[in-house]
C-alpha cells in the first residue's frame, strides 16, 4: 500500500483497487499532481500527462478540474516557490479507467463493482465508514448506560431513544467530567403553581388511569400526607429573593427527579413524576417541551429511577441537556 503527501494530504490505492483519500474535511474535493496520479496507478508521468490531454480533447472534463497551487520545495539548501498544477477527484477517477497498469485494472474492478452495487442497490457503502460509526455509537450507548449501575430495566431501546433524542448534541462521560452536562437552565421567568392545582391535576391522572384499568385506588396515594406539596415547595422555593432553582428547567428537572426518588406516593412514582414533568413543562410553556416523545420520557425516567443517588448531578445534567433550545 503505497501512500503519496501533500501537507495534509494522503492519497493511496487500497489492495481492492479502491482510491482512498484522507484529507483536510474543509475542502470539497481532493487535489493530486501528476506526481502523485502516477504513483497511485504505477505509471509514468508523461502517461498521466497523454491521458490528461486527451480527457480536455475529448470534453470529458473541463479545465474546472484544475487547481495552479503554490508550493515550496527543497533545492539543495534553497527553498524554491513554484506553481504546480493540481487535479481533483473527477481527473483522477477518469484517468484510471483510461490508464494501462495493473493497478488501474485493480481500480477499474472496484469502482465497476461499486457502480454495480450502487445501481442494483440504490446504494453504496463504505465499510470503513461504517465501521467508524458503529463504534461512535457503542460509545455514546456504553456511556449513557453507565449513567445508571447494574442497569437491569433500561434497555439498549430505551437508550437508543435518547440518543436519536440527542442527536445534535455530541456527549459522553468524559465531556460531563469536563463539566460537558449543563449546571443551569436557559429560561428565567417567574413560575406560580400552586399546591391545590398540582393536585388536582394529579387526580385527573389517577382517574383516566384507573378508568383504563391501568392503576388501581393505591396509585398516586401519598406515604404522609402533603409530601408532593413539600417537593413542589422545594422545587419553587427562594430565600434572601434568591431562587433556589433560577430557571424553568431546572425547575423541571427537579421536579422530576425528586419525584421520583424521594417516593411520596405508596405506588406509581415514575408515571407520576414523569406526568408532573410534562405538566409543568406545559405550564411554563417551555418551547424545548416539544423535543420529549413518549418514549424519551420512558428511558429519562428509567434512568432516574435505576440511578445511584450520588450520579444526581449527572441526571439532572442530562435534563438539562434534553431541554437546551
């Protein structure tokens, strides 16, 4: 496998004949000399040059496939500027089909097989990229995993819906580590939500449920009385005209995760709390409210539920990460 470089560049001939590139990804294209188009396809230059020629005289590409491109060179103990002309992918493609070498024959199976693949498919893959991919995605799934210890109720389901959840924003543990979660919220505003409502609201939840046969009289019974009230009070509360909680979404996420960990209610903790959660969300009329689908919610509150105590910071943060405009 023979590799050619300029600067950033890297262009070698894989052992399927494929033409592989790797470049600096702000450029749209990639650029080759002759020098480097013959060592790709074991030719002679002059050959690149006939081939070359005969591309421009036959119109298969025009002079849009040029790049004049300054470059320094080593002379002895002179550094000599000289301007070098260079080719794009399109004059390097269309070169190895006209070229005679076994390297372009090489080539000209593999982009034929690629071409095939690609018109009887409607599709091509790069299994390299792929490959890339895939591992990225692992990682980003072993992390979000490794939010919660002995995870036994989050499935890789659950977990993949956060991650198509948090698809614009890349994360994982060593980002959090370096304070990557959010430690606040985006939204300040004055929030006044009183007990009696959340309560009111809490029994409409509790009769559409039990209406459904899907909670029974022990749902959203409270262990003593007044404990949602005090989670809520905590939730809101301010001292010295300093809110404990500054912004909507920190709001929301306390809300949320006290509910759920702290357990006021003898059944239906995480239904409640993730009902609670939307509620408020509404309420505050929060614009991100439209990022949570039914099954975010479902793997957000697994996770909470199954999490360590100590990872608290942790969910929070990933809250706050699902809530960021």
């Amino acid at each position: 496998m023979k590799k050619i470089k300029n600067n950033k560049l890297q262009i070698y001939q894989a052992k399927n004949g494929g033409i592989e590139l790797k470049f600096d990804d702000k450029k749209e294209t990639i650029w080759a000399n002759q020098k480097q188009i013959a060592e790709i396809f074991d030719v002679n230059i002059p050959a690149i040059n006939k081939h070359i020629k005969n591309i421009f005289e036959d119109g298969e590409l025009d002079n849009s496939t040029i790049s004049i491109l300054e470059i320094v060179q080593n002379e002895g103990k002179r550094q000599v500027k000289r301007k070098v002309e260079f080719y794009n992918l399109d004059m390097i493609i269309s070169i190895g089909y006209r070229v005679n070498s076994t390297k372009a024959t090489q080539f000209r199976i593999w982009a034929t097989k690629i071409l095939k693949q690609h018109i009887t498919k409607g599709y091509t893959l790069n299994k390299k990229v792929l490959r890339k991919k895939q591992k990225e995605a692992e990682k980003v799934l072993k992390d979000l995993q490794a939010l919660v210890k002995n995870t036994k109720l989050v499935g890789v389901s659950d977990v993949l819906e956060l991650i198509k959840t948090f698809s614009n924003t890349w994360f994982n543990l060593e980002t959090y580590d370096k304070q990557g979660f959010p430690k606040s919220g985006f939204t300040k505003k004055k929030v006044k939500i009183s007990a009696e409502e959340l309560y009111q609201e809490v029994a409409v939840l509790k009769a559409e449920l039990m209406k459904k046969k899907e909670a029974t009289e022990l749902f959203a019974n409270e262990t003593k009385k007044g404990k949602l009230e005090g989670i809520l009070g905590n939730v809101l509360q301010s001292a010295f005209s300093q809110e404990m909680y500054p912004t909507v979404e920190e709001k929301a996420a306390h809300l949320l995760y006290f509910i759920i960990k702290n357990h006021p209610f003898s059944d239906g903790n995480k239904r409640t709390g993730a009902f609670v959660f939307i509620w408020f969300l509404e309420k505050t009329k929060l614009k991100s409210r439209t990022k949570i689908t039914p099954e975010t919610l479902t793997a957000l509150t697994l996770l909470i539920a199954e999490s360590n105590p100590k990872e608290k910071e942790k969910m929070i943060g990933l809250i706050l990460l699902l809530l960021k405009k």
